[in-house]
C-alpha cells in the first residue's frame, strides 16, 4: 500500500471518527442527518460547480447510472442501519455490519473488480477486521433480538460492501470525480429525510440554535472523510483500503472512552494493539 493512500485513508478515519464524537454528543435523529446534510450540499457547492467547469465529467449513461446506484445504496445503508437501532440490539447490529463490511467488500472487488489477494493481505484485513468486532462488543448472544439483529447487522454490511465496490469502479474506471460522487449521496440524503425533518422541524431548529459549531463540523467533515477515501480508492485496490479505514471505528470508540466517560480504556486499548497490528501486516503487503 503506497504512503500516499495509506496518508488519505488515515487522514479520512480521523475525520469519520470526529464527525460521528459529535454526532453522539449532539445525540439527534434522522432529523440532524437531514440538518448536516443540507448544510454540507451548500457548503460544498462551488467546490462540485468548480469541478463540473474545469474537469467536464462524462454524464452519459452510465456514469449517470453508477451515480444513481450510489445514491440508493447509501440511503439503502443508512435506513436499514437505522431500522436495525430500533429493532435490533446495537450490541450485535454494530459490529456485525462494520466487521462484515470489509470482508464483503473485498471479496466483490476479487470477484468483479479483478483485484489479486496475498496471504499477508488476507492476514492483515482478518486480523483488522476481528479487532474491530471485539473492540465494539463482539457479538454477543445473550442479546434480546438475535435473529432480527444479525439479520440487520448482515444487511448493513451487506450494503458497505456493495457502495464500496461499487463506488470504487464509478471512480477507477468510470473517472466519476470522487466529490461530486459523495455530493450526489448528500443530495439524495436530503431530498429522502426531507419528509421526516419536516414533521421534526423544531428539532432541526433546536440543532441548529444549540448546536451550530458541531452541525457544521460535522457538515464539512462527513463528506471529506468518504471522499478522501474515494480519492485513494481511484489507485489504491480495495482490499487494502475497506480494511484499513476500519481504523475510524477505533478512534471513535477511544474517543468516547476519553472524552465522553464511556469507560473500559483497557480494554479498549488491547483491542486498538492488535488492529494496529493488522494493518501493520496490511500496509506493508
């Protein structure tokens, strides 16, 4: 893995794992994802503008139809992981989407992508991968809903390594500009939750009112984090990257052990030696 790739996907973790602290500090709903995201379409406008003028991106069919599929996999993602929150237990929805994720996603890019997996790579994606579903509970079957939430946790990460693959053959061969591919997935975001941010709409006003730094953060952020990760992803293979950006996860759950009392630091700390592990044997593939 090059140091540049390996640069954008570390440089992304650190940004997916500052925008979702203070998503959980400001604690909303769909209503704050509708918030964000309307304030990130018009934070990043001049910037798609800018890129649709100067780099004249090909709109014919098919690049249109991968933008399209983007969109609807990313919403299919975020809904489904919503729906599993309310009826699953988050103690197996979590961390089965995020371990199973990389491994799907892998797994596509060998099977349509054409990409080639070593041992050592192989052994650095498990070992990461299996970190990252003990370092977030493991899953635990004494949960209440055990079918419905493994079921939720599949589906979810079942979509991760769809938009994965998928967006990753939009940049690398379609040429699809990585901001304008994340742009058109904040825009459909915003028009979907349009009706739910509606009804909630003096939720939106209370975020905005209370909590106007942490919304932009997370406005400006958000986006930066998957299009960084779409930028190393146009000449980095996959199987190096969906493993290694699972290091977001570990920096999320640390900083809610630092900074939100959430407590087990120990423990946490065993699990972020073997990840760190994992994508030492990874990175060096």
């Amino acid at each position: 893995m090059s140091i540049t790739g390996l640069a954008l996907v570390l440089a992304a973790a650190v940004c997916h794992a500052t925008w979702n602290f203070y998503v959980k500090r400001i604690n909303g709903g769909p209503e704050l994802i509708w918030l964000f995201s309307v304030v990130a379409v018009l934070l990043y406008l001049p910037l798609a503008v800018w890129i649709v003028v100067t780099q004249k991106p090909d709109f014919s069919f098919w690049p249109m139809v991968f933008i399209i599929g983007t969109i609807v996999l990313h919403l299919g993602y975020f809904l489904l992981l919503q729906t599993g929150y309310r009826h699953g237990d988050l103690s197996l929805v979590y961390p089965v989407a995020r371990s199973t994720g990389p491994l799907l996603s892998t797994g596509f890019a060998v099977l349509f992508l054409g990409e080639v997996i070593t041992l050592q790579m192989a052994a650095g994606a498990l070992l990461i991968i299996f970190g990252v579903l003990m370092l977030t509970g493991g899953i635990r079957f004494g949960a209440r809903q055990i079918g419905a939430s493994l079921a939720f946790g599949l589906g979810a990460g079942l979509f991760i390594g769809s938009y994965t693959a998928w967006d990753t053959y939009a940049v690398s061969v379609l040429l699809v500009p990585p901001l304008l591919l994340d742009y058109a997935s904040n825009l459909g975001r915003v028009v979907v939750l349009a009706p739910i941010a509606l009804k909630r709409r003096s939720l939106v006003v209370q975020h905005w009112t209370h909590h106007r730094t942490g919304v932009l953060i997370i406005a400006v952020l958000s986006p930066l984090a998957y299009i960084l990760v779409l930028y190393a992803l146009t000449f980095t293979p996959v199987a190096f990257v969906a493993p290694t950006r699972e290091v977001s996860v570990l920096l999320t759950v640390l900083a809610g052990s630092l900074l939100l009392g959430e407590g087990q630091l120990r423990q946490r700390l065993g699990w972020a030696v073997v990840i760190f592990a994992g994508m030492s044997i990874l990175v060096t593939a």
